[in-house]
C-alpha cells in the first residue's frame, strides 16, 4: 500500500469501514476506524532471529539519517526551553513493540498512556534486512514504546493492545499484522499469558503472533508523529521549544500531544497535562477539539480504561 493510500485510511475513516469486511454486529474498531486490517491474509511463524545488529532491540534504534526529512529551523528563541515534560522525563526506561496495523495511529493509542515517554514508528516481525515503508518485505509496521516501569507495567500496554484488537477483522497484508514482540523472557511469558485468555474468549485473537526475537527497525523521520505534523499550530508550538525534527520525533511532550490529536485520551485530562505540555492556548483548544471530534477514548471511558 503507497503511503497515500494509508493516509487516506487516516482522512476518510468512513471509507476505511467500507473497506472493511466487518460482520454485522460487530463493534466499531476502538482505533477509530483506522486500523487497517483487512481481509485476506493469514499469520505466520516467526522464523530465526534477523543477524543484522541495528535492528537489534538492544542496541540503538536504526536512526532517522537513511531516509530524513527536510530539516525545520532550529528555536528562534535562545533562551526557549524544552517543554516542561520534556525536561522533567524519567530516564529509567523499558521498551515494549506492538503491532496492530497502520502505525500512525498506533503511536498514537499507546502514546496516550500514563507512565510511556516516548514512541517510535518502525517496522517488527520479518526476516528483511533493511526494511522501508514501500520496501518492507516480511516485516509489519510496528510501534516502540519507551516507558517508566515505576509508573507503568508491561501488564498495561499488553491490556491496551487487547482493548484495541479487533477480533472481527484480519489483516489483507502482512504489513498490517498484529504482533506482540517482547523485548525480555518476562515479557515473553506476559505476552503468552495474556494471548492465552484472549484466545480462551475469542479463538480469534489466535491471528496476533508473538514474535520473540525483539527486532525492531525505526522508520523514517517523515512517518514519525505523523498525526501531529498533520496540525501545524501545535507541531509549530512544540518545534519552537526543540533544536530540530529529530528532538521533535522523541519528545515526551510531543508524544502526550499525539495521543490528544489522535482521540486517545480523555479531553478532561488537559487541565493537568497543560502546564507540562508548555503549549499556548490555541494549541490547546487544537487537542482539545481533537479529542473530543475523534472520541475513542469513548469506548475507553465506559469500559473503565480511561486514559
């Protein structure tokens, strides 16, 4: 699939659900609509673990150089500080990769969460050496999430990919595969735990795969963030506070901002995220009407997972 064509899945949320072969009483998707899993394809095994070291989970993540961006200018401000958040970030991390289709709203779903500092956009699951979005080979288009184990459980994030598979839908290509990819044997015996009560609710969920080799290759600067790049006042809000595209892609303000625009989290949170997102007040009133126009942090709220 071109990159247009995914962002058309992102624009035009009604098309997406036609595209979608749903049965009839299913409910809508929790990403909105946006998923983009299609009918078609079926899992695969993982296969041995990829030799190329940097795409190695515990080593630096692929940077952003092989594909940048154009480069945005540096703060006009000398004297402009990070945002609050930003400056404030816990340093004593955990890395969690999901996958559950088109990644830009993804980042967003996860980004949303209590306790995660940052994420990345990237590609998990394949045996490719040197994937690319319109190149990715095997492999499916995934997230990293960065987060504060004192604030957040592995736990968590495996109940927020379950909140959001949709059991009624499968993926048409591989790109677009659900997998769970744990970074650890703690997390791999979490990740086979919960699959296991999944299935036991809904032989379904046997589609997501647990890949466990923790490969994970980040995709190009101009992927990351995507949903806030798409809302110029606050892209250029934040981007005054930063040096460059790059800090903007792993800032944790950035990331909070995401989860707003992409209707993951409650718009009531604002009236304490706002001091720590340093944002002015139309930027503000951006994430707040997003919230609000996207809503699926609706079906969050009634089932007793607000974020």
């Amino acid at each position: 699939m071109s990159e247009t064509a995914c962002r058309k899945l992102l624009d035009a949320p009604t098309k997406t659900a036609a595209m979608n072969r749903r049965r009839p009483s299913a409910p809508a998707s929790p990403l909105g609509g946006r998923s983009a899993f299609f009918v078609g394809a079926t899992p695969r095994s993982s296969g041995p673990e990829p030799t190329r070291p940097d795409c190695a989970i515990n080593v630096p993540v692929r940077t952003f150089d092989e594909h940048p961006a154009a480069p945005m200018a540096p703060p006009t401000d000398a004297a402009m500080q990070p945002p609050p958040m930003d400056q404030t970030a816990p340093t004593d991390l955990e890395a969690a990769v999901v996958a559950l289709g088109c990644f830009w709203n993804v980042e967003a779903a996860f980004g949303a969460l209590d306790g995660v500092v940052r994420t990345t956009v990237g590609y998990a699951g394949g045996q490719a050496p040197d994937p690319a979005y319109a190149t990715l080979g095997d492999h499916a288009e995934a997230v990293r999430v960065e987060y504060a184990p004192a604030r957040l459980r592995y736990t968590a994030l495996l109940d927020r990919f379950w909140s959001l598979f949709d059991p009624t839908l499968t993926p048409a290509k591989r790109r677009y595969q659900p997998l769970l990819v744990p970074q650890n044997a703690e997390q791999a015996e979490q990740a086979r735990a919960a699959w296991a009560d999944a299935v036991a609710q809904d032989e379904r969920a046997e589609r997501v795969e647990i890949v466990g080799d923790g490969n994970f290759c980040a995709a190009a600067l101009r992927h990351q963030k995507h949903l806030l790049r798409r809302h110029d006042d606050v892209t250029a809000a934040l981007q005054a506070r930063l040096p460059d595209a790059r800090a903007l892609a792993r800032s944790p303000a950035a990331t909070l901002a995401t989860g707003y625009l992409g209707g993951h989290r409650h718009p009531s949170r604002l009236a304490d995220d706002q001091d720590r997102l340093g944002l002015p007040a139309d930027a503000l009133s951006t994430l707040r009407a997003a919230a609000r126009r996207h809503g699926s942090w609706n079906a969050f709220v009634q089932a007793g997972r607000s974020t």
